[in-house]
C-alpha cells in the first residue's frame, strides 16, 4: 500500500532516516525532501511560523526517494512531533447511537444487537439535524431522560460542551505502515477512522490529516471513567500520511466536505468497508477548536486534533448479532482523496514496538545534530 498523496497538495510530514534520527519532510515531484534545518528542526516549528505553507514549499532540502517507494534506510513516522494530541467524541449523530448502545451493553456484544434495535426505534435519525446545545436538543434530552433513554454519550453530543480528550502522549502516536495496538484485555474493539486537524499555539487551524483512534468499545463500554485505558496504550494512535498544509488548493471548507473511506482486511478472509462523512458532523471543526485552546487551555507546541466519526461498524464477523471486532493481523485502510492513505496492520499493545523515543531523545538527537 501507497500513501496516495496528491501532486496538487502541500505536504508536510516526518520519517525517521536510519543512523541520523527523525527528520522533516515535504514532497515535491513525487519525491520526499528532506527540509529539517536550524530554522525549524521540527513539525512544531514549521507549523508555529506565520508563513507554515510559504516555508515548506520554498525550503531548501535533500531529495531523498520516491514517496511511493521509501528507500530501506527511511521509514514514515506520525507527521507530529511536540504537539499534544486530543480527540474529540460522540461529534456525529450516527455513531452518537453506538455509544448509548455501548454504555446499555455495558461492554457485552451479545446484548448490543437488541439495545440498538430499541434505542434505533427511538431516536433513530432524529438527532442528526439538531445544533449541539440549543433549545431543540434541551427539548429531545429531556423528552429521552422521560424515556429511561439518557445517556452521558448524548449529553456531549447535543449538549452544549464538546467531549474533548487526551488521545495520546507526546510522541508517541504511530505512522503509516506501523501496527496498531489494542489493549490485551480488550475482545470488542474497532478502527475509528478520523480526520485531525494540526493547529498551532495561538488556536490558529494550519492543514489536516487522518487518523485511526483505535477503539476498545467493551472497556470503555464498562464505564466512561475507563476512557484513558480505553483510548491511550501503545501504539494505539496512527495519523498520517502527512499533514496537507491549507493554501490555495486545501482549506478547512474541504475538510468540512471531506469523504472517509475504510476498509479492513483479515487474515482470516473478511473484509469490512466503512465510510465518514465529514458533512455530518455535529459540530463544526473551527468551534471543536475553540473548545479545545483558548484562553481556559492553552497549548505552547500546539495540537493534533482527531475531530471523531461517523463510522460505528455493525457487521457481523463471528456470530449472529456481535458485529465487528478486531482479529490480531487485520490490514486497516483509511484514506481520502485529500489527504491520501493511512494503513497500519493490527496487533496487541503489548507485542507492537515499545514506545522509547520520547521528548528528551529528540532533544538530545537535535542538538548532536547541531539543528538546536
């Protein structure tokens, strides 16, 4: 698999180059260019400039290979470095349903089947036009609260507060090609694919990318408290490709129409496509922004924002009425004409490379390289 990156897009992104550490990286001419300097030696610094896109298009850089066939001493990284990565939840009407579905199942597929069938049957599709926190969501929240039907997923989706979370640490989010990871103690679980926004310190939105925030649903089905165990373990963030920069072909308008495709492949013969849509958000990515860095929250490196999903996989893969969940070999495909491809193959937290390299290690890795 190939990332797909478009000629006409403005890429900006990392790879790790063997016996010299990560490096910054563009694409021009189909080729990948190494662009890392003094002037910025990191993601985070490219992105924290006025100029991000003007920088990268006209950096000086060391063609290095074909972005569609990497040369065996490089290898993709997560196009982010220093920034913290957040995500947001229940942001889609569909897969708002899920969650309800997760919390009454308390994490046991076999009884997901008929909640989603009785909670379908009363809210259905009419959540999908309501404005998170107007008049009209406090009219369907209380009408559900009557039905026995409330849950703590519906009061972040048409409530007034987004639901906002760490994703995972400075770092330490994987790119393409990489495995994923699920917990061990997870046996209901699925890909979430997503697209995620690269914003810098002063809140201001600079391009986007895609992203897979692996998904435990019977623990964090359990209890909402389980969250943190549910969404941060190793190597259970992917983004990538790269991150497309806006200018005068990209812009947040084409995010906010963006089409998700998914597709996953099992060793075992199966195969499930999925799809996004980002014109079905319920909130719109500039105020997932503004409730995520302001001034009640500021972030010096800036942030990935993963914007959450549409996709809530249904079909069965075992037995009648378990619906989908991850086997340990599975190829995940997410990808968009706009933002390329992101593949990872799936694997247990526990077996998939230890996460080692962290902020101290780039430091001192800049600084031998005389880039501090």
């Amino acid at each position: 698999m190939t990332p797909n990156l478009s000629s006409d897009g403005l890429w900006l992104g990392r790879v790790e180059r063997a016996g010299l550490g990560p490096s910054v990286v563009s694409v021009r001419d189909g080729h990948l260019v190494d662009i890392t300097s003094k002037e910025a030696p990191t993601v985070r610094d490219v992105l924290e400039r006025e100029d991000a896109a003007d920088y990268v298009r006209d950096a000086q850089g060391q063609v290095l290979c074909p972005v569609d066939a990497l040369s065996s001493d490089i290898s993709w990284l997560a196009p982010c470095d220093f920034q913290a990565v957040k995500a947001c939840g229940v942001t889609f009407a569909g897969s708002m349903v899920e969650r309800v579905i997760e919390e009454q199942a308390a994490g046991d597929p076999e009884k997901a089947d008929d909640i989603r069938q009785r909670v379908g049957a009363r809210i259905g599709d009419s959540l999908s036009n309501i404005i998170p926190g107007s008049e009209q969501a406090q009219e369907v929240k209380q009408a559900l609260i009557a039905e026995g039907l409330w849950s703590q997923y519906l009061e972040v989706g048409i409530g007034p507060d987004a639901e906002v979370f760490s994703k995972a640490q400075v770092l330490s989010s994987v790119g393409f090609g990489d495995d994923v990871g699920l917990h061990p103690i997870s046996t209901w679980n699925n890909p979430e694919p997503e697209v995620v926004l690269a914003v810098s310190s002063k809140g201001e939105i600079k391009g986007a990318t895609l992203g897979n925030d692996v998904n435990l649903r019977d623990v964090e089905g359990r209890s909402a408290l389980l969250l943190s165990k549910a969404k941060d373990n190793n190597a259970s963030c992917s983004i990538g490709p790269m991150i497309r920069l806006f200018d005068g072909h990209f812009s947040l308008d084409d995010v906010r129409k963006a089409e998700l495709d998914l597709q996953v492949k099992g060793e075992d013969g199966f195969v499930l496509h999925g799809a996004s849509s980002m014109s079905q958000i319920s909130r719109d990515p500039a105020d997932l922004v503004r409730q995520t860095i302001g001034q009640h929250h500021q972030y010096p490196d800036g942030l990935m924002l993963f914007l959450g999903t549409l996709f809530a996989p249904t079909k069965d893969r075992d037995a009648p009425g378990q619906g989908f969940t991850h086997k340990i070999g599975d190829e995940v495909s997410i990808s968009c004409p706009q933002l390329g491809r992101l593949v990872n193959r799936v694997n247990l937290s526990t077996e998939c490379r230890p996460w080692t390299f962290g902020a101290s290690a780039l430091m001192r890795n800049l600084a031998a390289r005389n880039l501090l």
